[in-house]
C-alpha cells in the first residue's frame, strides 16, 4: 500500500502543466454552472423587461386558460389604468369588465363582442386588427396571435393620428380644399342620387350653376388671397341661404352649383333668384368692402327623359346664356340653347380651318382730317368669308377667338397683312390696327409688330395700335412694357370706343396715348341729347391740352360732320366718307385722290360719298 502509494504521490506531483490545469477547469466548471446559467437566465429577463417596458405598443399575454401572465406599462398608458388596477392571473373577461365598467370604451361596447372578436380573431390568425373606439375619441387597434402550447399574445396601438389622417384624406378626395365645400366629383354622384329618388318621388329635381361676375377683375386688383377670401365668403352665404336639403358643390375657379328636389318649376326660380339677390349683397373682407354679381343657369327636370350629366351640362348652358345677355341674370335652360352650343363648336372648328385656308381678308375705313379734307390713315377691319356663310360679322367670330386662344395667331396675321398692304399707299397715309388684350399680354407682342413691320417694308410711324380699355385693365404692367418699347420705335397708339368705359380719363394719365376715338354712340345722339354732345366737347378740349390727337366714329351726315368740326373735332370716320372696302377699292380711292390733286404724293381732297 505505501509503495502504492508513494508511485500514486510520485506520479501526481510529476504530471504535466497542462494536464493540472484541464483537471482544474473540469472541477471549476461543474462547480460555476449553476451561478453562470442564472447570471445568463438574469440578464435574458432584464432584456426581455427592457424592451417590454420601452414598447411603443401595449401588450398582453395570456395562458391556454385565458390568464394574464405578461403585461407592460404602455397597455396601463393606453387605457390610463392607475397602477395596481390589474394584476397577473386575471383573466382577460376580468380586464375587459373592468374597463367598461370604468367607461373606457365608446358606445355600447359589451363583454360578450370583446369575447366573440377575440374568438374569431384567434380561430382565423389571419393578421387582420380589431379596431376599438374609446370614449375619449381615440381609436385603438388590437392584434391577436396564438403561441405555441396554448394561450395567446394581444397587442394594442393607438391609431388615432392615422384614422384622422386616412379620413381626411378621404375628405378631401370628395371636397374643396379652399371653401370645404363637394367637389364637382363629388356632386355629380349625388345629383345621379338624388335625381333618381326625386323621381320616386314623383317630385322635381333643379341644379343651378353659379358664375362670379367681375372676379377677375378683384384678383387683379386685390390679389389672389383676397380672391380666395371672396369665394370662401360667398361659400358660407351660399350655406346659410339654401336649404337644408339641398346639396352644394363648387365646380372651380368661381363657379359653383346648388342641386336640391323641388316641388315645381316656380319655387326651383324663386329659390335662384333669392340665391342671386343674397349673393349679390356687398361683402366684407379684410381690403374692405366689394361688390360683385352672380350669374345662375337653371335646369330643370320635370320630364324625366335626361340623365344627372345631361341636366348638369344644360345648367351649364344656361349660365353661359345668363352671361352673355349681361350678367346678373338667372336664365331657365331650354332646348334652343344647345342648339346654340352646338352651332357654337361649328363655328370653333370652322375658325381653326379658316386660318388655315386663309378664309380671312381685311376691309379698310377711311380716318378723314376735316380741316384738309383728305384721308390721313385708314382702320383695318377684320373679316371673315366663310365658303357657305359668306361674310361673317366680327362680332360674331372674335369674341369666340378670343375664349378658344385663337386671337394670338389671328392677330399676328392681320398685323402683318395690314403693315404689307399699307406699305404700297402714299407715305402719309397711315394705319390703324385693333389689338386684343390677350395680345398685349403676350411678352412676345413687341417682337411680333416690329417684324410685321420689317417683313412689310411700312416705317414705323405709319402704323397706329387701337386699344380698347379692356386691353389696358388686363395687365398693366405687361401692357405699359408693350407700349412703352413700340412708341419708342416710332409707333402711334390710340384708346378705342373713348368713354363707354368706367375710368377711360384715368388711362391717359397712365399710358402715353396718341389718339382719342370718341365712340360712335356720342355722335349718334349728338344732336338731340346734350349730354352727348357735352361729352364730345369735353373730350376735344381734354385733346388739345394734352396734345393728344381725336376722332369720333360714326360720322353718316352732314350735319353729325358740322357738330364735329364745330366742337373742335380733328378727325372722323364714317359712312358718309366710306364704308369699310377691300384693298382693292381702297387702293383706288388712293390712286383718285392722287390724281385729283394734281399728282402729287400726299393725295387729295376726301369728299362725302354720294
């Protein structure tokens, strides 16, 4: 045994470093396990709690026999539960009557729905949230998912901002950002409604389209913002003037509709007009006190034979109409106005091909100087000869150029036109061209006449611009560029129709005008109305203070001539010199003067015409 013992002690104390030290790690290790699994068990359930507590959702976890075991603070938060209110081991039937029991929920939420949602949600795990409204308004969405082994997981999330924002979304998808409003979407679906049920009914269904008059002019005078506050204003009295069953929807820009089921034709007009009256009423805004009108177009079914777009596209009609006869109105649909429409897209497409067939020519009337008898310049007319209208009056065409933007392309052809012919005349006749305001808005205007000029051989000081006041309301600062860059090359211009505006004194003060034409309705009545006479008097010593040139139009006899050359007038134009002619026969009228006055090159004496 000791020498047993003694190879054992002997062996022992000659083994190796490394043999000692696995020996020590093995003893070491079975003595640590223990301490090293629950410092690992320990920071595995500081993290778990960790991440718990700093969830942006609440959470619960429950066993297979419905047993709370797990739940963080943000569940507490979401439902502002006090600490200490629940506890683990409560079922969650025990919770959930607590809560209504507490008034949290909204409604008529009962035990058995939460019990029921719960059930289904967990029998289908198709991911999809229940949504819970509490009763202070907040909405909250509850996830459920099973766990392996039984029980289950319910995550909370308040959704509030979201549903807020999904449903404001959806309210301006179906609405007017500017007055909240319908939109006209919005409103076309509802006449398809209401019309329908109108029918039913057995009753009457009516739309009335409204249009603004004179809006342009407040957002060019006041600005954009008081615009806005203008048919945000009209908005709210539209609101408080109809009724409460009608529907209401702004169309854009300043149009709006009001749709509503009526008892008869009579009380539909008598609801329009008592719209128009109150629209109509001055408005208070921040810039102060503005006037504006309103136009409404009415269509009405009593028949039953047109759908919602038909009666909407015939209230349209009939706004258009109510426009066009003077604003103000309130005009019926009828049948006659689409068949106005329709001649009107005629007549669209027939302009479009007549520029491009060259269907347009351009008559000349004389401007007579009465004191030398002679023709000093002549005013371009535009006209139309349309292949199997014949001539078409300009009234009737340029307006439409102008809404469907065709005046810019026509207005450069006359420009040219006018400087090419009148370059052939003698040198001190001159001629006068009519320019648009949409023209002088165009920043390419200046280039335009200066190469008219150019291609067409005619100095500068031989062409004279007409504006009428509305082309100078327009855009003024455009417009005065426009002016100032072509006087400066030499050309005249003059204010067309002198007096028929609101404020035609104000524009001489404001634009550098060469030429006053006082309009033909002055002279018309100067002989028997006084007031008509005492306007052209005036306006003949307003020109010669301010060296400004005058011309009243619509001179037709001798003695509207007397009243002209009496009252200090420096030129006229009329029938009793000439008609508007073609080229051709002014050409001639030229080439006479010429010859009666001896060959010389200023031509001769103008006579009135026989």
């Amino acid at each position: 045994m000791d020498c047993i013992d003694e190879h054992r002690s002997e062996r022992k104390a000659t083994s190796s470093p490394a043999e000692r030290q696995s020996a020590f790690s093995t003893a070491d290790a079975a003595r640590l396990e223990p301490a090293l699994a629950d410092a690992t068990l320990t920071e595995q359930l500081r993290r778990f709690e960790a991440a718990l507590e700093n969830m942006s959702q609440g959470l619960c976890m429950f066993d297979e026999q419905s047993r709370l075991v797990v739940c963080n603070k943000r569940y507490h938060d979401l439902f502002r539960l006090p600490p200490g209110t629940i506890a683990l081991g409560m079922k969650q039937n025990e919770i959930c009557a607590l809560l209504i029991e507490r008034g949290t929920y909204h409604g008529t939420l009962r035990l058995e729905n939460i019990a029921e949602d719960t059930r289904l949600a967990l029998q289908s795990d198709n991911g999809l949230p229940v949504l819970r409204e509490l009763a202070d308004g907040r909405v909250i969405s509850v996830l459920y998912r099973t766990m392996e082994g039984g029980g289950w997981v319910s995550t909370f999330e308040d959704i509030t901002e979201q549903k807020r924002s999904e449903a404001r979304i959806r309210h301006l998808a179906r609405h007017d950002g500017l007055t909240d409003l319908p939109n006209a979407r919005t409103l076309r679906a509802e006449c398809i409604d209401t019309l329908a049920r109108a029918r039913a009914e057995g009753s009457m269904f009516a739309i009335s389209y409204l249009d603004l008059d004179r809006f342009k002019f407040v957002n060019d005078t006041y600005g954009h913002d008081i615009g806005d506050e203008l048919l945000r204003a009209m908005a709210e009295r539209i609101r408080q003037t109809i009724d409460g069953h009608a529907m209401i929807g702004r169309l854009g820009g300043d149009e709006f509709a009001v749709a509503a089921i009526v008892s008869n034709k009579a009380s539909a007009l008598r609801a329009a007009e008592d719209l128009r009256s109150r629209l109509s009423l001055p408005y208070r805004l921040s810039s102060g006190r503005i006037e504006v009108g309103v136009s409404i177009g009415v269509a009405i079914d009593g028949n039953g034979d047109e759908d919602a777009e038909e009666l909407l596209r015939d209230a349209d009609l009939a706004l258009r109409h109510a426009k066009e006869a003077g604003r103000g109105m309130v005009c019926v649909f009828d049948p006659d106005m689409a068949e106005t429409a329709r001649m009107r897209r005629l007549l669209e497409a027939d302009l479009h091909a007549a520029l491009e067939k060259a269907q347009f020519e351009l008559h000349y009337q004389p401007l007579v100087e009465i004191d030398a008898h002679r023709t000093v310049g002549v005013e371009a007319l535009l006209r139309w000869r349309h292949p199997e209208k014949g001539i078409v009056p300009p009234a009737t065409f340029i307006p439409v150029a102008e809404e469907i933007g065709l005046i810019v392309p026509l207005g450069q052809w006359v420009m040219r036109q006018a400087c090419r012919d009148a370059a052939g005349w003698p040198e001190h006749v001159t001629v006068a061209v009519n320019v648009s305001g949409i023209q002088m808005r165009q920043s390419a205007f200046t280039d335009m006449v200066l190469e008219a000029l150019s291609e067409g051989g005619l100095p500068a000081g031989r062409l004279e611009i007409e504006l009428t006041e509305s082309a100078l309301l327009d855009d003024c600062e455009t417009t005065l560029r426009n002016i100032t860059v072509l006087r400066d090359a030499g050309i005249r211009f003059a204010m067309d129709d002198f007096g028929t505006g609101y404020s035609s004194l104000s524009y001489l003060r404001r634009f550098p005008i060469d030429k006053i034409k006082i309009d033909r309705s002055f002279m018309k009545d100067a002989e028997t109305s006084p007031d008509a006479l005492a306007i052209i008097r005036a306006v003949a010593g307003l020109g010669v203070s301010l060296g400004i040139t005058t011309l009243v139009e619509g001179v037709e006899t001798p003695e509207q001539l007397a009243v002209a050359r009496m009252e200090g007038i420096e030129q006229v134009q009329g029938y009793l010199f000439s008609r508007p002619e073609p080229r051709s026969t002014i050409t001639e009228r030229f080439a006479l003067e010429t010859e009666a006055d001896g060959g010389t090159r200023h031509g001769g004496s103008t006579r009135p015409a026989s």
